[in-house]
C-alpha cells in the first residue's frame, strides 16, 4: 500500500471515528429544550468542565496558532502562550462570576446590563461579528489548507481545500450547535495535543537534540526592538490582549458560560490554564525553530513541511485527522458565536423577539461561509498570518475592551459616551498601526505598545465626553463590582 494511500486511510478513519464519538454522546440531548437559544448557543448549561476546558483549548488551538507561530521560526512566540495563562485567570475570577450572576447568553449582554442600554450591546456585537468573519474565520480556513497542501505535498489551488473545510465546517455548525462543536473539539483536542508532543520528539530526534547553529535571537524569549515581541510589550498592552482575548470574546467565554455552574465553569477554565501553560509553548515554537534548521527560513510553511517530512504515513494520517478536526471545530466556533452575537443582540433586539433560532442561525453561518472564502487570498499574501491576525485584531480589541472596563469600574456613565470612545479608538489604533497613515508609529512605538496607549485613550475618552457632552460625573464603584463578583 502506497504511503499516501495509508494517510488518507488512517485521515478518513480517525476524522469517522471522531464523528461517530460526537454522535454518540450528543444524540438525543437538547431536542426537548424550550430555550431555543439557550441550547443552541449554550448546549443548554450543560457543559461539564472538561468538556469547557477541551473546548476552550481546542477553540484557540488550531492551525492559525500550530501553522502562525511555527511560522515565525522563534522561541519568542511562547510568551504569547505564557501570558495567555494570566487572561485565563482573569476570565475565571473576575468576568465569569458577573457573567454567570447575570446569566448571560453573550458577552455583550454584561454591556447591556451595566450602561442600561441594548444599543451599545448592539455595537459591540457587530464588532465582534466583524472580528470572527472577517479574520478568524478566513484566517483559520486559509492556515488549514496551507497546512494540509504542505504536509500532503498536494499540486492543488488552495481554494478548493478551503472551499472543502468551509462547507464541511458550515453545516457542522448548522447542525450540531455549540454542544456538538464542544464535545467533538474536547476529543480532537486530546488527539492533536498528543500528535503535536510527538511532532515535537519526532523534530527532536532529527537534529539529535542539537540546536548548534541556530541564530541566538531565534532561541531567546527576551526579544529585542526589532523582533516581533520586544521585552518591553510585555510590560503594556500584552497582558491587556489576553485579558480582552480570553475574558470578553465571545468565541472564548461562550464555551465557559455553557456550564451548569460557575464553579464547574472556573474548574473547566483553570484546566485550560494547566494545559497553556505545561504544553502549548513547546508544540507552538520548537517545531518551527527546528524546521530553520533542517530547511531554513520558510515562515508558514515550516510546520506542515515538518510533519510531512519526519512523521510516518499513519501518524501522519492521525495527525491530519487531528488538525483537520481542529479547523473545522475552530471555524465552527467562530460561526457558530458570531451567529449567537447576530442572534441575541441584534436580531431579537431589533427584528424579531421570537426567531425560529436554527433556521436563522443557518442563513447567518452561509453568509459567513461566503465572506470567508473571499477573503482567504487576503491572508494568503500575507508576510506573517500571525502577525498580521493581531495588528488587524487591535483595530477592534482595546476599543471593545475599554467599554467593559468602564462598565465594571464606573457607574452613571452613558452608554453613547462609551460607544464613542469605540469610534475614536478604531480610528486612533488605525492611524498609529498602519503604514498608509501619516502618523504610522510614533517614535517607532511597538504595535503592542500602539494597543495600551489606544485603551488608555479609550477610557480617557468615554469619561471626558460623559463629562462635557452628557454632564455626568462617572462614579468609581469598584467595590459594588467586587461584591458583585463574589455573588
């Protein structure tokens, strides 16, 4: 049997046996539910923690991460993961209390609550619903396919495997709901965090554990000005990107919030904390520093050309089964939120109160589909997929993140002060981050740098104006938000 033939053999049986596991254990659950909504977007509060953390894992792990980050081809990149723990944290003390005494569908309904306004939860909603359809759900589709290409060594346009992931990935979503998504990540994610390991012993023993004559910079985790994380972003807008990143973002907190329980909901987050910590740097940087051994400078396509290489045909077949299943589910979450955004905070609050929840959600997800494969050859240019994910994200982060700041810290503030401290941030972040502006990068000012000084604006601004414009004094209330928390 030739070597091909055994990885899609081993492909298929493993992507079946995957399927065939999500079935059993979702089959029969939710039918009966009266809450439309609170089973399609929430599986129905009935998530147990493992399946929150598997899914919290598997939804940020995916091969914009395993393909980006390998594709810088330095140790430098772990810090995103070592900081990612601390906005972990955050999510599991801070946000999810408010979010769970409030018993939110989405994120942005805490907004609602707090400024006693739907229009400024409608604002955020529609950012974020921009976010996931026009760069994560392209981003994802289009690292999928780039990873499969290289590893299969396919002489294939690159739009029919995306075309090939976006529809599979779309009527999963359509049919299965986030209980679906969550239960088939949590398996696919032990399957891939497993293949990734032996990706990295397997990378390991082919350079004899040596890493003689790779570049100093590409070993170090203190970068200096010009590498693509200076040490000193770490100590601004980095950890306020993991905070908006895992404590705000719909795709994230949605998994979280499906618990039964709070408790059950920090237990599943603190597990996804454990596993970013002891296991995701490694699998995210040694790959790629070790292909710039073997074959040189070849960004993206270092991890797929790894595995390809060094892996046997029925592991490589596995772990194709693996990072197949880990694009489908993360471009399945990022549908099936953005759909829940649409949904909840837009389409109930302005159209209709009373939707047939599944009929709708699947004219959304079609529309998102079509979005993200016009876009793929956006991300297909593009020097750094990873690199580039975070600037264009910034135009929308620390905006979005500077409203549910000033919710949670201050009361009697007006909802349009905030909304527009989101407009003049987006602008902001736009001039300072990107080259065609006149004023792109003050004093050569890091992009992570760009982001903290665009929130600390944003705050600045949505005070000022409640000032001026609405003639309210934003009162501190700290403490009512932490005895809130505690609830």
């Amino acid at each position: 049997m030739s070597d091909n033939l055994i990885q899609i053999s081993v492909f298929l049986g493993v992507t079946i046996l995957i399927a065939f596991l999500t079935y059993m254990h979702c089959r029969g659950r939710g039918h009966s539910s009266t809450n439309q909504t609170k089973e399609y977007f929430l599986a129905g509060g009935g998530l147990a923690w493992y399946f929150v953390a598997g899914s919290i894992t598997l939804t940020n792990l995916s091969t914009d991460q395993l393909v980006g980050m390998n594709g810088n081809q330095m140790a430098l990149l772990a810090l995103w993961e070592f900081s990612a723990v601390i906005g972990l944290i955050v999510l599991a003390k801070v946000f999810l209390p408010v979010y769970y005494r409030y018993k939110c569908t989405t994120t942005t309904e805490l907004l609602e609550r707090r400024y006693n306004d739907k229009n400024i939860r409608a604002v955020i909603s529609v950012l974020f619903f921009a976010g996931s359809a026009l760069i994560f759900c392209p981003a994802v589709i289009y690292s999928g396919s780039l990873f499969m290409i290289n590893m299969f060594d396919l002489n294939v346009n690159i739009m029919y495997v995306a075309l090939a992931f976006a529809a599979i990935g779309a009527m999963y979503a359509i049919f299965g709901g986030l209980r679906a998504v969550a239960v088939s990540d949590t398996y696919s994610g032990v399957l891939l965090l497993v293949m990734a390991l032996v990706v990295v012993f397997v990378a390991l023993e082919a350079i004899n554990y040596d890493f003689s004559g790779i570049p100093p910079e590409r070993l170090t985790l203190i970068g200096d000005n010009e590498s693509p994380i200076p040490w000193h972003t770490l100590l601004t807008g980095m950890i306020f990107i993991q905070m908006f990143y895992w404590g705000t973002n719909q795709v994230i907190t949605q998994r979280a919030m499906a618990a039964p329980s709070l408790k059950e909901a920090q237990k599943g987050v603190f597990a996804a904390a454990a596993i970013r910590l002891l296991i995701v740097p490694t699998i995210i940087v040694v790959p790629g520093i070790i292909a710039f051994k073997l074959y040189g400078d070849i960004g993206d396509a270092a991890y797929g050309t790894i595995v390809g290489n060094l892996l046997d045909p029925s592991l490589s077949g596995i772990f194709a089964a693996a990072m197949a299943a880990a694009v489908l589910t993360t471009y399945n979450s990022n549908l099936n939120s953005a759909t829940a955004l649409y949904v909840c905070d837009i389409h109930q609050a302005y159209i209709n109160d009373k939707p047939n929840v599944p009929k709708l959600s699947g004219f959304v997800t079609a529309i998102l589909t079509i979005i993200s494969l016009a876009l793929v050859p956006v991300y297909a240019s593009a020097d750094s997929i990873i690199n580039l994910i975070q600037q264009l994200y910034g135009l929308l982060s620390m905006p979005i993140l500077s409203v549910f700041a000033v919710g949670l810290l201050f009361k009697n503030v007006h909802a349009n002060a905030a909304i527009t401290s989101v407009v003049f941030g987006i602008l902001l972040y736009a001039s300072l981050s990107f080259e065609f502006s006149p004023i792109h990068a003050p004093f050569g000012l890091h992009y992570i740098h760009l982001m903290f000084i665009t929130l600390v604006s944003c705050i600045s601004v949505a005070l000022i104006v409640n000032k001026v414009v609405f003639g309210q004094n934003p009162i501190l209330s700290w403490a009512n938000t932490a005895e809130m928390t505690e609830a």
